[in-house]
C-alpha cells in the first residue's frame, strides 16, 4: 500500500494515547449511569473495539449503517439507515461512535433520529474531526482528533471499501482517487 499513502496523520500509539484519555472521560461522565455505544457501521468498528476495551466502565453495544456516500468520495446528502440498531434506547444514554466527521449533515440527522425515540441523552464520540464539521451545529463531546480537509484512510476509514485495515490513519494519494 506505500504508494497509495502520502503520509500518517496519527500512529497507531497516538491513537492508542488519545482513546485511552477519551474513556478515561467517558468513564468518569457516565459513572453511576448505563451507557450504550452505539457504532456507525462500517467505518467505526476499529474505533468501537478499542473504545470499549479502553472503557472501565460497564457498556452495551449496538450498531447501525447509515449511508449518505455514494461510489465516490463526497456525501450524496440523501441519508438511509441500512442498519437500525436492535436495542431500545429509550431512556438510555446513547454514545454515537464514528470514525469520522466530514460535513456533519449525516451525523446531524442520525442524531436527530436517535433524539426522536426517547432516549436520556445522546452524546458523539469520533476520532476524526474535520474542518467542516464546524459549519453544522452538532455538539461533538469526544473528539479524537481534528484534521485537515484531505481524504483520509486507515483505522476504519475507507477508499472504496479498502485500507480500512491499516492500523494508523494517513492521507490516500491523489492517484489513487483521481486515476
């Protein structure tokens, strides 16, 4: 994969560092309260694993796979859910887990959906944020790291379904996108 990479943006020992401090957080917000993680298939299952093995505290987990992307690498706006979760959140904490944080419009509207069944609160945990997530009013509460605007794989994050499976998160070279 070399030359489809142009250069790391966050080891995996940052990463590593930075979900630590993030549970370390989490933990002590949620303490003495249930708490649900709730990842955003695809993307988020890396962050997911380690999130909660990071966590001290007890956690519930589901998923759901929402989609707004199309083939290519900028979001379509329509969203659909092709995975609800299974768990009934009402009344519960609900903590999104994402990979990433582009424009916002489609975490914002998963939010608000997540809103409209009644849980205690719902909260977002991602470990990438990027610059124009600034622009939509979604409250991030847990934020691994803010990046720049480039396309970005590695650690869950995907090019047409691959370099998922790099354990650090880098820049995808422009021939790889473009060619």
């Amino acid at each position: 994969m070399g030359e489809d990479l142009e250069k790391v943006l966050a080891t995996e020992s940052q990463i590593s560092a930075r979900l630590s401090e993030m549970a370390a957080e989490i933990d002590a917000d949620y303490a003495g309260k249930d708490l649900l993680l709730v990842g955003v298939l695809k993307g988020a299952v890396m962050v997911m694993a380690d999130l909660a093995r990071a966590l001290h505290h007890p956690c519930e987990m589901d998923w759901m796979a929402v989609s707004s992307y199309g083939a290519g690498t900028t979001s379509s706006g329509v969203v659909r859910i092709l995975k609800d979760l299974e768990i009934d959140i009402k009344d519960r904490n609900v903590l999104i887990v994402e990979d990433v944080i582009d424009s916002g419009l489609t975490l914002s509207w998963l939010v608000g959906n997540l809103r409209s069944r009644g849980p205690e609160s719902v909260e977002i945990c991602t470990i990438v944020r990027k610059p124009l997530a600034f622009d939509v009013d979604l409250d991030v509460r847990y934020v691994g790291f803010d990046m720049p605007n480039e396309f970005i794989v590695g650690y869950g994050l995907d090019y047409a379904e691959k370099y998922r499976n790099l354990p650090f998160i880098g820049t995808l070279a422009a021939h790889v996108y473009q060619g």
